[in-house]
C-alpha cells in the first residue's frame, strides 16, 4: 500500500530530495479554482520563482496524466492554468478515481499533503487552507483539509483561513485533531486578506529558525501536520470591515443560487474576487508570495538540520 507507486517526481525535485536539498511543495487548486486565467498562471510561476530565489526548489503537485505529479513542467502548468475549474478538484476522496480516469485535476491542500509526504517533502506554501463553514451544524461541511493536518507530516504555510469560514470553530477542530498552530511573527491568527481574525495562535515563532525547531521536533515525535499562520503584508492587507461586508454579500448569493459542497469555496471567491473589483485578487497573490518566501526559509533551516 503506497501512494509512493503513483508518484511522477520531475528530475530537479528528484534531484534536490535526493541530496537533502530544501524544496517546498506548492497546491494546484489555488490555480485551478482559486484564480482566473491569466492572473492564475502568473502567480504559480512568480511563487515558483519566490521559492528559488530564497533558496529551495518549488515542487507544484497536481494530479494529471494518471500520475500525481510532484513537481509539474511549464507545459503542465499552462495546462492547469487554462483549464481552469473545468478541471477536477482533488480531495482525499478523489484520488484513486482520478489516478484511474488520468483527467486532470487541481490539488487541495489535503492531497498536496499527502503528495509531499510521499515524496519526502516537509513543507508546503499556499495561500489559505479548508476549514469548518459557516453554519457547518448543519450542513457538516468541515474541510478535509483539517483531517490531512492532524494526520500527515507536513508543515504548511498559509495566511490563516478566510472569513467565508467560520474561523473560531476551524481553530476548535484544528485543537481536537492535534494540529499545532504557529504564528510567524504574531501572536494572532490571521484572517487571509485581514492581519487578525480576532482569534490567537497556540505559538509563536519569529523566524524560519523557530519555526523549524518546532517542526523538526513534531516529526520526530510523529504527531502529525503543523499549520504556520503568516499574516499578509500589512501594504496589502485590505480593510476588514470592507472585506467582511463583501463576504457577507457572497455567502448571500450562494445561498441564493443554492450552491453547496465542493464548489462553494470557489464560488466564494469569484463573487468576492468581483465585490471587491479585483483587490482580493491583488492582495491574495501578494500573501501567496509572502508564504512561498516563509516557507522557503523554513524549508532551508529544516534541511540545515539534515531534515
Ligand atoms: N481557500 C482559499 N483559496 C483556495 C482554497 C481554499 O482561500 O484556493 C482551496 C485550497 O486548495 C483548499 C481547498 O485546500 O480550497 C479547500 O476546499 P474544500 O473546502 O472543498 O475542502
Ligand atoms: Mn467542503
């Protein structure tokens, strides 16, 4: 039993993993359904080139051609890019039907996870994770995303979860699944475009060093995921109130339009991406790339440690 079986590992991946060289592994929903093109395709390539410049090499992993790729060619990029939420969207429960059918399929930070742990990778960037959905008592829509951090070894970077989830209990599930949660350099969890969410961290780290320590000493323990919050730049932070507002109107016109499940996330963030003229878009590529960087510096000190 091994997903190690279906893995496709590109050559620079294989190359760094295999000299104990940091690499950071990268999410494909965030393309597929997270951004439209062409803004998508850009972003995935200034994060891949985020991660080389601070010293690591980026490994994109997507589901495609009947293989889970870790690490994708420019081609294959393009490809996710362009095809965009016409592609699969793969959840845990997704994976062995699309390994079977070779359609292709954006990954989410759940099967990212598992992807990277497979291939020996320990950490991973994006740019918010899956978590408990407003009024989850009684649609019972909580992300696998949360199940993944509790029981996979991999550190994921993120700037916290959007307001279009109900942030208090996505921390409560984070608790009980064991998933230790870091701030980088706060004391606060993050709310994606907004620097705080009005809930606290469980730690606080300062730099990749920290960060690194904690990780390095979670693994060896067998514990599980760790989640680092890192708070968007506060020159692209967007004003909470003004976000708030614009997220109350998506939540409205999606329970209008009955839209549910697995597409309400991007459904969200399309009326978002239109309510606020583009700025969420801005912002949500500028806090991508601030996690590429924190990651990449984690990445490097893990490794130092021969991680
Ligand atoms: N949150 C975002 N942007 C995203 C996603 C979440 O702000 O692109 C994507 C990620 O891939 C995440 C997935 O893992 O959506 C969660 O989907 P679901 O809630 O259906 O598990
Ligand atoms: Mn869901």
């Amino acid at each position: 039993m091994s997903l190690r079986n279906h893995l496709s590992i590109s050559p620079a991946v294989r190359e760094a993993l295999d000299s104990g060289r940091p690499v950071v592994a990268l999410e494909s929903t965030i393309i597929t359904h997270g951004m439209p093109y062409p803004q998508n395709l850009e972003m995935a390539e200034n994060v891949e080139k985020v991660i080389a410049d601070n010293g690591a090499v980026p490994a994109t992993v997507a589901i495609m051609d009947g293989k889970f790729k870790i690490g994708v060619t420019a081609d294959d990029l393009e490809r996710l890019a362009r095809t965009g939420g016409k592609a699969a969207k793969a959840s845990r429960r997704d994976v062995a039907a699309l390994l079977a059918s070779g359609e292709i399929a954006g990954t989410t930070v759940a099967t990212t996870m598992m992807g990277a742990e497979a291939a020996g990778i320990r950490v991973f960037a994006t740019g918010g994770i899956g978590g408990v959905h407003r009024g989850a008592e009684s649609t019972f829509d909580i992300s696998a995303d949360l199940d993944e951090l509790g029981r996979t070894q991999v550190a994921v970077v993120c700037a916290g979860a959007k307001s279009i989830l109900d942030i208090p209990k996505t921390l409560e599930v984070l608790e009980s699944k064991g998933v230790p949660v870091l701030g980088f350099g706060t004391d606060a969890f993050p709310a994606f475009w907004a620097r705080e969410s009005g809930g606290k961290v469980d730690h606080r780290v300062d730099d990749g060093e920290a960060a690194a320590k904690v990780i390095a000493l979670q693994f060896e323990l067998g514990l599980g995921g760790v989640l680092v919050a890192n708070p968007i730049p506060a020159s692209h932070a967007l004003d909470r109130d003004m976000i708030e507002a614009r997220i109350d109107q998506a939540i409205k016109g999606a329970e209008a339009e009955g839209v549910s499940r697995k597409d309400l996330t991007p459904f969200l963030l399309k009326r978002i991406f239109e309510l606020t003229d583009g700025k969420s878009l801005v912002a949500n590529i500028a806090l991508v790339e601030n996690n590429a960087r924190v990651a990449a510096q984690i990445a490097v000190a893990l490794s130092k440690r021969g991680k």
